[in-house]
C-alpha cells in the first residue's frame, strides 16, 4: 500500500438486487457501463449481503460494524445511539475529513453519527413515525408499502427521489471540487447514498428509452399461494400483494422502470467518477459501491426487501483501487458489516488500535489482497413482516433461516440458486439443522431479544405520539448554507476570490 493516506469514496445504492447487475448475471439486459468499469478494474464480491434486509437497521449495521440486536436496530424507527461508534468516528479519529451526501436514515436528534460535514438533508424522516408493532400486527399503518409503486409504475418527468438524487450528486461533486482547490490536507472519505433505484417503480423517459425493444424478463420463480412460507405470506399481507392483481405488463414495467433507474444510478456514478478525474483525486482514492438491501421484483410473488431470498439479501460489492488490489472476484460470503474494519484497515495499512467496542464485521482485506479470508454471513431481521427474530446464517453453499413459530429453511445455494427446495426437513440433513439450531440457541437469547423488541417499539410509539401534539419540533437535519461566504463578497478581494476558486490555477504571466 502507498505510505500517503487514501481518500475513500463511498457509493451507495439503495434497493439495489445484485442479480439484476450483468456483472452477477451474464443473462441482464440491465446497462451499467460506469459499474461494469468499476468491476473490470476492481475486486469484485460475488457473494455479498447485508445484514438485516431493511434500510434503516442494514445502513445501522454497516456503519458500526454490529449486529442489529447489538445495537438496537430492529426497524425504520430505530434510533442509533449516539456514543456507539462508526466508520465515520474512526475515520475521523484517524486523521480524516468525513462527508455525507445523501440518504443514511437516521432516527433522533444525532443526524450525524461521526461525519464531520453532511452536506444535504435525508430523503426519509427522522422521527420514530414508521414504527412496528408486535403487539398488533394485523394493523396495517398507512406508511407501509402497497401495490400501487407496481400497478402504477411507468415513466415520469420529475419525483421526489429524482429531485433528491440529483442534489444528493451535486453537492458529492461540489465537495470534490472544494476539496481540491482547497487548502485542507487531510484525506477524506465521502459517502455518496443515493435513493434509486427504491420503488415506487418511476423512471424518466430517458432512462425508459433506454430498455425500447429490450425483452423485459419476467420473475422466474413462481410460488403458489399456498406453499408460500409463513414469513412471505406475512410480507404479502403488509402490502397488500395477497389481495391486489397484477398484470404481466404491470410487472413488466415496474421491472423495466427499475432497471431504468439502475441505469440513472449508474449515469450518477459515471458523474462522481468524472469530477474525481477532473480534479486529480482519482490517483489516491479508493472507490466502494454497494447498497442496503436487495429487491424482490416479483420473484416468489415477493416485492421489494424484508425477507432473506437473495433478490432481497444479496447486495452489489465492488471495491476499485487497481493500483492497491489487483483485479479479482472473490466467491466467499461477506457482508456490509464488514465494511467498517475494511475501511479501518484501507485508511490506516492496518495500524490502528483496536475498535473501542466489540465488532461482529471483519475486515475483508484477507480477501482484496487474494488471500483467504472467511466466508460466513450472519443476519438478524426483526422489521416489518415479522413477529420475531428471524436469523440467517450463511456458509459455503447453504444457508439457514431460522425464526421462532416458523418452519427452518435450509437451501444449497451451490445445487439450487433459485432457493426451491427447503432440506430443513429433507432426514439427509438433521444433523445440519440440529448443528445450526444449537449454534442459535448458544449464540442468542432469543426471548430476550423478543422482549428487547417489544420494549422498543413500545417506548417509540409512545415518544412518537407525543411529540406530534403542540409544537412539533423536527429532528431532520437543515443544511446550513453561509451564502455570504459563496461566490462573490465584497469581504474578500476580487482578484484573490476568483484565483482560489478557479480549478486549476493559473499562474500570472508578469510574475
């Protein structure tokens, strides 16, 4: 590794299927050019996933390096707490400018969680609104999604994403012309956190145009209503797939206008990637895509994220350094959660202290560098959908679901990619089962977590109900603009504000 510190840019999606990308499936009509660049000269993961497939608890889990019950994270409700350290703390403690631009969707009063700069506001609401409740499933609140991002998807001129997204690019690409012509030394890391392509399924027509006569593939795993696992059937119930028809064409759209907004993702990309260019940064930066969670897109009769199917659990994973790491797939498991450790080591060479708290991630340098590395995914999911912990293990070519009241899934991955036959109760794998409910039943407190659950959602419901009579006073973060330090003051020299904010200078021909 170089002895000077690297910048790091952190790209995310948001909802982004890793099966849909062409660099995971040779079969994808899906354009990427900008992606398939990155991979071509990057360390590409093949087998990546989060750790809890919801927003908010994934985001949680990447940035601290922990299991979601470690730390809280059961919901989109979920507050992180704030002396629990990030990526972004450690970072920051290393010597490092830290930046947000875009989504990360935290709950509370902490709307930085270790960034020293957050450079827009998040596209979702900081309060405790979007709640869980155990106690009355059966109650749909009027947030959680339905069929309506499906049967009404198509193209549009503007929407709340696209106008999110592009400030979100914006203001990336503002930072990195700052930071060039500016006069702090220190490395940086940005994190770049897009919302597309997340449903609702609406794209613009010049992301639309781009699949015209493409053949728009329809879901390839079709699951009877009656053989649907408990879980699925739950998620079908909160929106509202069990009791709303869908057409082929319906689903053909919200599938295309999806891919459409991949494309927008990438031409996104492609934008941050020229300013770094641009301005020079790229010799010493290092550049991670990924994202949050995956999307169902109708395979299994499954929308959306919320259950551990690979559509919903695998996530994109590149890491693009080429003068570091040479280029290489890697097949082994990982996840987001290892992503904290990894950015420690990358910034460091590995000469840090140790993490001041536990950690569950690990660092997958072992892996960028072509050495072994594990291969081994742990997931807790306890957000809408579910009435309790529902865990996954994933090792080798098998992974486990396990969650109380529910039958076990056991899938070989290797033999059966599509996940169609549960061995859970096959005699041929008992002794695998048993092996891996004991490892739960040792490793968790199930009933406690359940009960820790329970108490959560208890007090946000209760908190959020409150703060919503009288005056109301937001936590989302407002973005601070001192417009009298932009462009031209008449409290600093003319001739002097347009030689430093001219990118690159120039020097005067009479000196």
């Amino acid at each position: 590794m170089s002895a000077q510190k690297p910048n790091i840019v952190f790209i995310m999606a948001d909802q982004l299927a890793a099966p849909t990308l062409s660099i995971y499936n040779p079969q994808s009509v899906v354009k990427t050019p900008h992606l398939d660049a990155l991979a071509e000269k990057g360390v590409v993961f093949d087998s990546a996933y989060c750790n809890s497939p919801l927003c908010a608890p994934s985001r949680f889990v990447l940035m601290t390096g922990r299991l979601p019950s470690k730390i809280g994270a059961y919901d989109n409700a979920s507050e992180l707490p704030a002396d629990i350290p990030t990526f972004a703390h450690y970072l920051r403690d290393n010597g490092y400018r830290t930046a947000l631009s875009g989504k990360m969707h935290f709950c509370g009063p902490d709307q930085l969680h270790g960034f020293e700069e957050r450079l827009t506001s998040d596209i979702y609401p900081a309060d405790f609104g979007w709640f869980v409740s155990w106690d009355d499933f059966e109650t749909r609140p009027s947030y959680y999604h339905n069929m309506s991002s499906v049967t009404q998807a198509g193209t549009c001129v503007r929407s709340n994403q696209l106008d999110f997204d592009d400030e979100v690019v914006f203001n990336a690409k503002r930072y990195l012309y700052d930071h060039a012509r500016g006069s702090d030394e220190r490395p940086f890391c940005l994190t770049v956190s897009m919302t597309h392509p997340h449903d609702p399924y609406a794209c613009t027509r010049e992301h639309w145009d781009r699949y015209e006569g493409v053949d728009i593939d329809l879901p390839s795993v079709h699951i009877d209503p009656r053989d649907q696992d408990p879980h699925s059937r739950r998620l079908q119930y909160i929106y509202e797939a069990d009791k709303t028809r869908v057409t082929d064409d319906q689903i053909r759209n919200a599938r295309r206008a999806y891919y459409g907004n991949i494309s927008y993702v990438d031409d996104q990309i492609g934008d941050v990637l020229n300013a770094l260019k641009a301005t020079g940064l790229d010799a010493n930066t290092l550049i991670v895509f990924s994202g949050d969670h995956g999307d169902m897109l109708g395979e299994r009769g499954l929308w959306y994220k919320m259950s551990w199917f690979e559509h919903s659990a695998r996530v994109p994973m590149i890491v693009h350094a080429p003068d570091r790491f040479a280029p290489s797939r890697v097949s082994a498991s990982v996840s987001t959660m290892d992503l904290l450790p990894t950015f420690l080591d990358l910034a460091t060479g590995g000469d840090h202290d140790a993490p001041v708290t536990p950690i569950e991630g690990r660092s997958l340098v072992p892996h960028l560098r072509g050495e072994s590395g594990h291969d081994e995914v742990i997931g807790e999911y306890m957000g809408e959908g579910a009435i309790a912990p529902l865990l996954m293990i994933r090792r080798g070519d098998f992974k486990f679901v396990h969650g109380p009241g529910d039958p076990d899934q056991l899938f070989d991955l290797g033999r059966d990619p599509q996940e169609l036959t549960n061995l859970a109760e096959n005699p041929d794998y008992a002794g695998q089962v048993a092996a891996l409910r004991q490892e739960i039943a040792e490793g968790w407190d199930l009933d406690q977590i359940h009960q820790d659950v329970l108490w959560s959602q208890r007090r946000r419901r209760l908190v959020s109900r409150s703060l919503m009579k009288g005056k109301v006073t937001p936590w989302d973060f407002q973005p601070m603009v001192d417009a009298s330090q932009q462009y031209m003051r008449n409290t600093v020299d003319l001739d002097d504000l347009e030689a430093r904010s001219r990118f690159p200078r120039v020097s005067d021909p009479a000196s």
